[in-house]
C-alpha cells in the first residue's frame, strides 16, 4: 500500500510541475499595428519571463485595430487564404525552424490588430465569411468543402494542414485530439519534429452524415465502427494552442484597454495571494432544456456498445501512452449536465435551478439551470447566498456557458448587458471568470457596435462577456455547425478542478480552453490569457478601470498626477520610437490615445476616488 501511495503522490506531483511556462510562448505581433505592438509589451510586462526574442514581427497585414480618423472596421478583420499564407503561417514557421523552436513552442499569441478570419478559397462559399457576419446555409450545404477558419484554428496545426507531404489539406475541419483529455497538461505530451511521424487522415461520421465528415487522423475501423479511428499518430504533442488578445472595442478605436482589463483580471485570479475565493465564485451552467443542441459529439471518446450513447467519460495521461486511444466510434452526452455530473459525481434533477458545490474544486458553487424559460441571473447567485452562512456578501461568476439568444428566454443580443436585476449586467464577475455560448456567429466580430446578423436576429458576442467583467471566451468565426459547440464539461473541470491539493487549478486556461475544442482548423477562436491559472485565495471584486488611476493602486492621488506628468507626451500611433513607448495605457485617462494635459485635468476630476476592488 505505501509504495503504491508514494507513486500516487509522485505522479501528481509530475503532473502538476508540468506546467506551461512563459519561455514555451511566441508572440505574433502586426508590425503595421500599434495596438498590437503595444499589446505585446503590455504582456511581457505581465509576463517577464516571455523573452524579447520570440515576440515575432509580421509585416505586410492590414491592421485591423485602426484608430480614427482611418480606423478599422469589420472587414479589416478578415485576410485571404493567400495572404494568411504568406504573411502569417510561412513568416511563423520559418522563425520557429531558424531559432530551434519548433518544440519548444507551446503556445502562440496572436495580438488585437492582426486578421483573424480566413476567407473561404472558392468565389461561391464567399460568405462563409463576410465582414460581422456568417452564412449559415452555405456552411451547412457545403461543409466537407469549406476551407475557411480563424487564424488561431489554422495555427494549431500549424506544420499539418496544408504544408508539407503530410497534410490533410484545407478542405472541412480535423477532430482535436486533445479533446477529452482532463487533468492532461500540453507539456506531458511527447513533441516530435515534423515529418518524424506518418499520417493517415481518415474521414469520420458527424451530426451531418450524407455531408459532414471531419478528417481524423488513423486507420477506419471496419463497420459498424465506422465514426472513428485506430492506430493514430496524431497526437496533442503535435499541436500549438492559440490564444488571442483582444477585446470589446468600437470601430475606429483601439483594444488595448479591453486588453489591460483581460491580462489584469487573469493576472489576479492567477495569484495565490488574490485568486478565486470559493465561498464568492459561481459557475453557472445557464441550460434551456427544451432544445437540443448540446448534445455533443466527442470522437476521442468511445461509446458504449450496448447502449450507443454514453461510453468513456474522459482521458488521463497516464504517463505511458501520450498517443490519442483507439476509438471506433463517437460518445455523444448532453453536455451541460454531463458538466454538471463531472464536476459534482451526481445527477442534476430535471425543472429546477441544480446547485451543489464541487470538492475537486475547493467547493466551488456550481448552478444547473433545468428551468424551461427562465435564464439564470445574478439574482440567482444572491438568492442562494442568503440561505448559506459561508456564501460571501460579493457573489460572481467565475464559470458561466449559456444558449444565449438561441435558448428558450426570448434574449436579444445585449442579453450579458441588460438581463441581471433592474436591467442591469446579467451577472457579477469574480476574476478570471470564463465564458462559452451556444450561438454560432458570437466570435464574428470584435467590434461592440457591429450586429452580428440583421435585426431582429442578433447573437450575443464573446467580447461582450469582457464588457461586464469576464477574463476569456470561446467563441465561432463563422458558422460552425452544431456538433463544433464547446464541451463545457471538459472545459469547466479543467478550469477549476484541483486535484492536487496545492491551490491552483491543475491546468491552464488555454489548456483548459483546447481541450473543449472539438476541431481544428475550423471556426474557433480563445480570447484570453493563455497563461492564466486559477489559484484559490481570498479574492474579492472583479478589477475594472478606475479613471485617472494610473499606478493601478486602486485610488486617484498625487502619485497619479506624476505618473501622467512622467509619460506626458506619450502617443500610441506616433512613427516616434520615443512616444510610442512613453504611452501607457493607464495614464491615457480619456483613451484618446496621447498623454496631454487633458489627462492631467481627468486625474483631478477623479481625485480621491477609491476602486472597491482595492
């Protein structure tokens, strides 16, 4: 017993020492853009450890965080096939094999500024991708052909898709095969030099079978195991996650300050001195269950014979085979309760608001909305705290996956801004609160004030979730058909799961993030920092900007005057070397982009305001 103990704690301790580090990321910048310059910076601040060297300046891409009187509108977000290409994935590779680090990249940053949604290669599926906006029916009627994707997918499998002898080339998606995998992190698995490994790309059955199938990578198994695959070499050491700093902004302005609010509310989540305190954080799992679209498939994971639907829950590493399993078929599970079920070890009952509180996750609270019609709200959140004595006075959501404007609630698509108590934020945020929605077109654009369909049909947006205090999102590009919605059962426990006892969530976000992606090279995009890891402390309000604080103390005093005197002069799109890096963004009071005496007169005017966050 005690040497099968002292393995135990070994493992989980290899387990959790196996962290992403700040030394694993490449950061790709649009050299054309300052917001995306600056962003760079701003990250390293946070994150030091991000050498100067692997900040990776691209040229030639139209920068699509423009500021006035010129700015950038939602078509700027969308680049060709060609120029993707030419101007981000050969730049991206070549740095990568010149500088030895083709392993050693685990992550990959994409900036505010640069492109994000690849257009289709054929004239006749144009609106796949259109500037705000998505064509669902062509997506649907032509799905095994469709090349389009996000530049964050197509990076994934950056040396896989449509370079080199081993490509699946661009046509449809490619099954992830890190879905499925929990307490599983990136740097446990093997990482090979490309074309050290063959392939084979098989197709698999999905939600459409006369016309969606995926490409997964291994041999097809003989009927009636025809959905999957065996003998795969493809595996998650293959792959690169992508993340994207970016956030709400309108068109002609810059995102930078949505991004400050992002890496800040991370950076304190992550933090064992701040983090995520139990008794105020809430994940909400927002369900409508009159409709059907979370009924998720997972081709990493194997149903169960005898009854054709559930099957294997989910995939450990275990330190001997790093490569994807066999699995002849797909398991399908509805996947807001199967959430509920992993994080809980129970059943959710049918027609009420579930709630129960996780062990794995340092008894977290965790909300199941079975009600028909009725979507959960912060008034929920109070509601549950005033019959429970250890609930603290702040409560806010660190988790929250929604149908959004698709559910049965009747929303529009400010729903996140105006459906809480007396019309206000849907929710409070705790830092480092995540956020998923089952609408296809929530990622389309980045712009706050672009609809994303014509009225009265509009989708909520993943940048919205940042507006009302949220840290990251997951989200769609373009239509991506229901069998691509985000597995939130997968995603929730590796957000917040501590299996280890040591206080942090065992993985990070991003990992967290891939391993609820059920393709690639498809429409997703992360918006978020990658490096994000909760840590359970005593947490407190959501941070949000206070104006004129521009130390970030969480009080406007004579320290903020000088700090604006010391970067007066700054300007975010000067052709200076010198003013460009004097700007920041905190001293910026009235985010018009230049430090002046302007600020100078907003830091008085706040004068002796006190941040409740403080």
């Amino acid at each position: 017993m005690g040497v099968y103990l002292f393995l135990y704690v070994f493992f989980l301790c290899f387990l959790s020492s196996a962290q992403i580090q700040p030394t694993e990321v490449l950061i790709l910048v649009n050299e054309n853009s300052p917001t995306s310059r600056y962003i760079a910076k701003l990250y390293r601040q946070y994150y030091p450890g991000v050498p100067s060297t692997q900040v990776l300046y691209l040229s030639g891409l139209t920068d699509c965080s423009k500021t006035a009187p010129y700015g950038a509108t939602a078509a700027d977000e969308i680049i060709t096939r060609a120029d993707y290409n030419d101007l981000i994935a050969q730049p991206v590779r070549d740095y990568l094999a010149n500088s030895g680090l083709i392993t050693q990249i685990k992550v990959i940053i994409t900036t505010a500024g640069m492109p994000y949604r690849i257009e289709d290669t054929n004239p006749a599926y144009a609106n796949a991708i259109y500037p705000g906006g998505s064509n669902p029916d062509i997506v649907t009627a032509n799905e095994s052909l469709i090349d389009a994707s996000s530049v964050e997918s197509e990076l994934t499998c950056l040396w896989y898709a449509d370079y080199g002898s081993e490509g699946f080339l661009l046509r449809n998606r490619m099954v992830n095969p890190y879905q499925g995998y929990r307490n599983s992190s990136l740097s446990l698995f093997e990482r090979l030099l490309p074309g050290t490994k063959s392939f084979t790309w098989s197709t698999a059955l999905s939600s459409m079978g006369s016309v969606d199938k995926p490409f997964m990578e291994g041999e097809r198994p003989p009927i009636p195991f025809f959905a999957g695959t065996a003998n795969r070499s493809f595996h998650v050491g293959d792959m690169y996650l992508v993340s994207r700093l970016d956030g709400p902004k309108n068109e002609g302005k810059t995102a930078i300050h949505s991004v400050r609010a992002m890496l800040e509310r991370a950076k304190r989540a992550s933090r064992s001195d701040k983090g995520v305190n139990p008794a105020q954080a809430v994940s909400v799992l927002d369900d409508a269950p009159s409709k059907y679209y979370d009924n998720n498939r997972t081709f990493n994971l194997d149903f169960d014979q005898d009854c054709w639907i559930y099957g294997q829950e989910y995939w450990d590493y275990d330190g001997i085979a790093s490569v994807p399993p066999d699995v002849p078929g797909f398991r399908i599970q509805d996947d807001y309760v199967q959430a509920y079920r992993q994080i809980l070890s129970t059943d959710p009952s049918e027609g009420i608001l579930n709630i129960g509180y996780s062990s794995i996750a340092n008894e977290v609270c965790v909300m199941l909305d079975r009600r028909a019609s009725k979507r959960t709200n912060q008034q929920d959140l109070e509601d549950n705290a005033a019959g429970n004595p250890l609930r603290d006075d702040y409560q806010g959501i660190v988790f929250l996956c929604t149908f959004g404007y698709n559910g049965d609630e009747g929303s529009g698509e400010h729903y996140l801004f105006e459906e809480g108590p007396d019309g206000g934020p849907l929710f409070n945020c705790v830092n480092g609160a995540v956020f998923t929605s089952i609408e296809s077109l929530n990622a389309v654009t980045m712009f706050s004030n672009v609809s994303t369909l014509p009225a009265p049909h509009h989708q909520g947006k993943i940048v919205d979730f940042i507006g009302i205090g949220g840290a990251a999102a997951i989200g769609h590009a373009f239509e991506p058909q229901s069998d691509a919605i985000i597995d939130n059962e997968f995603l929730l426990c590796n957000l917040l799961a501590d299996e280890d006892d040591d206080g942090f969530a065992d993985l990070t976000f991003i990992e967290a993030a891939y391993t609820a992606i059920p393709y690639l090279s498809w429409a997703e995009v992360v918006i978020g920092d990658p490096l994000m890891r909760i840590a359970y402390g005593n947490g407190g309000k959501v941070w949000k900007r206070l104006p004129g604080d521009a130390n970030n103390d969480g009080c406007v005093d004579s320290t903020d005057i000088w700090c604006v005197k010391y970067t007066y002069g700054g300007m975010l799109n000067s052709s200076d070397p010198a003013k460009f890096n004097k700007y920041h963004d905190l001293c910026d009071v009235n985010q018009d982009n230049v430090v002046d005496s302007t600020d100078i007169w907003c830091v008085k005017y706040n004068y002796g305001a006190i941040a409740d966050w403080r």
